[in-house]
C-alpha cells in the first residue's frame, strides 16, 4: 500500500490548484439549504470533466455519483459532503468572497465539496488499484431542518447499491491545517427547536389593574426551565438555551403575546423524550398559575451523532498511516450537531475533523461568522486522505 498512498499524495498534490479554484468559485456563488440548484449544477459539470457516473436530482439538488473499482459488487463505501450555505453577510475582502448579498459559505461546505470533488478525481484515475465501489454524495439541506440527509436516506440514497459505511468530514478552524481528528462513539448531540408562545393580557402600562404581562410569565418560565437543567446530574450532557424573545410591546404598552425561541440538545435518546416531556409540562403549568397560557411547540430536529467504534478506530490508523501520528488528534465531545447524525443512526459512520486554522496567518475565525475562511492548504490534505480512506476500507 506504500506506492498507493505516494501515488494518492502526489496526485493530491497536483490537483491541489484546482481543488483551490473550484472551492473559490462555490464561495463566491452560495447557495441556501434546498436552494442549491447552480451548486448543483456545477458540481456535475465537474463530474462530467472527469468522466465519473452520476444522478442528479435527489432532494432536487443532490447527486450521488459511482467511481467502481475492480469486482465492484464486493463492497460499497460512501463519502458525503454537503453543499448548502449560512444567511450570514460576508465581511472579508478576499477576491473570492460572496457575491451573494447575505449568503455565505460559513461553515465550510464549500470545502467539503471541492476536496469531495478532488477526491473523486483521485480515485477515478486509480479505480484499476481497488475492488469495491465508492459512492459520492454531495448533499444539499444540512443547516436547514428535516436535513438534506434524512431526506437523502428516505429516497433511497445508502441503496443501489448497498451501503457498508460512509464517512465525512468537517471544517474544524480551531485545528492547525495539516491536522486531523477523530473521536469513536458518541461525538455530537441532537438537536431541537424550541417555539414558546405566551399569552397574558395587553393593556396601557399605567394601568396594572387591567392586564396579565406576559413578559412576566415568560421569565418566570426562563428562570424555572434554567433552573431544571441547570441541576449538576443530569442523565446525559444537556444545553438548554434561549436565544430569542418577542414582545412587540412599547415602554407604556403591555402585549398580550410573547414569542420564545430556543434549543434543546442531549446525548441520549430516552432522556431526550423524558425532557420535552418536562419543559412543556413547566411552562404550561407556570403560565396556568399566573393567569396566562404557553403553547410549547417543540421542532424534532436531528439524533445524537455516534461515530461506529470499530470504523472510526480503522480510520484514525489508517490516518496516521497517511499524515503521521503527530497529525492526528483525539476529538472531545460536542454539543453542536450535524444532520450526518442521520447516516449514523443507519450504518456504520465516521464524522472527523479537518484542521483548516492557521494562527501565523491570522486564519482564527470560527465556523458561522462573517469572517470564517480556511488556510486552503487543507484542501490537499482533506482531499487526499479522504481517498486513502477509502481505499483502505475499502480491503477492511
């Protein structure tokens, strides 16, 4: 395997200046979640260049391409990345920054595409060095629920053929560039979107008498949803977090509704419907003694996201092998989530992280600001060790 993996590095190396390219021009051009139609559209050009097999048009905008391998029955291994970008303005002034008035790639999907690309490219040209198939999935509707995947999976995206496992990776500007890093087991929460509406009695402010503000029940709801999950001993990590409220009121006028929203995410699944259970019955019962009434709507978003032991076990060696073990970092948990979380419920996954930061160059800013960006060196990497992943799971 010595003279492949010299063969995927150096081939890594040499499409390092297009993968650039391409990664600068889905950048400039981004698109929102299920709105990815020129994304689309220009990732299967590129894929028509390089002569790889493809359908276009799963959940409208996704594409699933085939590189087949020798005995290409023997095995099928998927590589996902997703498409879909943030409603952030952008506030760089790189040449390839968003042209699209407040839509930008702020959480890396740019890159995850053009390395997915570069990598298909690899494996293409050495698809006479394997047995098996790899099946490419570039997936619109991450940021945006149910999630491009749960839809992706629903219409039938790990058949046709089967799938064993699949892998992915994640821009991680916190990591140097060159670095990588993996975690088995439990790696990312679910997630929830809380809707709170609470309902008093508008009146002119002067006149207590004559309302129920439910500005007042809706932080005595706050502070009793707070103080539940801020107890020490829960039954799995937990956030409980409000980042929006709505009075529509005015200095001296009372409404009669207020407007919460929030997020609820954990890391076990029984725990997860025991809590939902908790907050509405709170809320409701808060608002019910002070004269009031909350409507507690809770948007299921997507599960916890566990990493399969043994294939992600397989991928850090087989990234040690192909960076060197001082390159590969061992991952904390995190409480943000990915709808790849969906894929991981499936089949046997591996979500890793690419290290795209680089603190001599001032490139420190995180994922969904105005000012991420990546030192794109990382796109070799993340391109080339992605194939070297494959190829060895591939003979796993």
């Amino acid at each position: 395997m010595l003279h492949l993996k010299q063969e995927i590095q150096r081939l890594a190396k040499q499409y390092r200046s297009e993968t650039i390219e391409i990664r600068r021009y889905l950048h400039s051009y981004p698109e929102l979640s299920f709105q990815e139609f020129k994304t689309s559209d220009y990732i299967a050009s590129k894929l028509k260049q390089y002569n790889i097999p493809f359908i276009q048009g799963m959940v409208k905008t996704g594409i699933v391409a085939l590189i087949e391998g020798k005995n290409p029955t023997k095995k099928t291994i998927a590589l996902r990345a997703d498409m879909d970008a943030l409603p952030i303005q952008e506030t760089n002034s790189k040449e390839y920054k968003s042209k699209n008035n407040n839509v930008m790639h702020a959480c890396g999907h740019d890159v995850h595409s053009a390395s997915l690309l570069c990598t298909a490219k690899i494996l293409n040209v050495l698809r006479e060095e394997f047995e098996g198939t790899v099946k490419l999935i570039f997936q619109p509707g991450e940021e945006k629920l149910p999630g491009g995947a749960s839809l992706m999976i629903k219409e039938g995206v790990l058949e046709n053929p089967h799938t064993h496992c699949i892998f992915a990776q994640h821009v991680f500007p916190g990591m140097e560039v060159g670095k990588v890093g993996f975690r088995s087991g439990m790696y990312m929460a679910s997630t929830d979107e809380l809707y709170l509406t609470i309902t008093g009695k508008g009146g002119h402010a002067a006149m207590p008498g004559e309302y129920n503000n439910p500005l007042l029940i809706a932080s005595q709801i706050l502070l009793e949803l707070n103080k539940i999950f801020m107890l020490p001993k829960q039954s799995a990590p937990t956030v409980l977090a409000f980042g929006k409220i709505t009075g529509n009121g005015a200095t001296n006028v009372i409404p009669d509704e207020v407007k919460i929203e929030g997020t609820f995410r954990t890391m076990d699944e029984p725990w997860r419907k025991e809590a939902h259970a908790k907050m509405k019955t709170a809320a409701e019962e808060i608002a019910k003694q002070m004269g009031g009434k909350c409507d507690f709507r809770i948007e299921i978003g997507y599960p916890f996201l566990v990493n399969d032991e043994m294939t992600t076990s397989r991928a850090r060696v087989f990234a040690e092998e192909y960076l060197g073990k001082e390159n590969v970092e061992e991952l904390p948990l995190r409480m943000t989530a990915e709808d790849f979380a969906f894929y991981s419920q499936q089949i046997p996954s591996c979500f890793y992280r690419l290290g795209t930061g680089n603190k001599s160059k001032g490139i420190t800013s995180g994922v969904h600001t105005s000012t991420f960006d990546i030192d794109e060196q990382a796109l070799e990497t993340g391109a080339g060790l992605m194939a070297w992943l494959a190829v060895n799971e591939l003979t796993a």
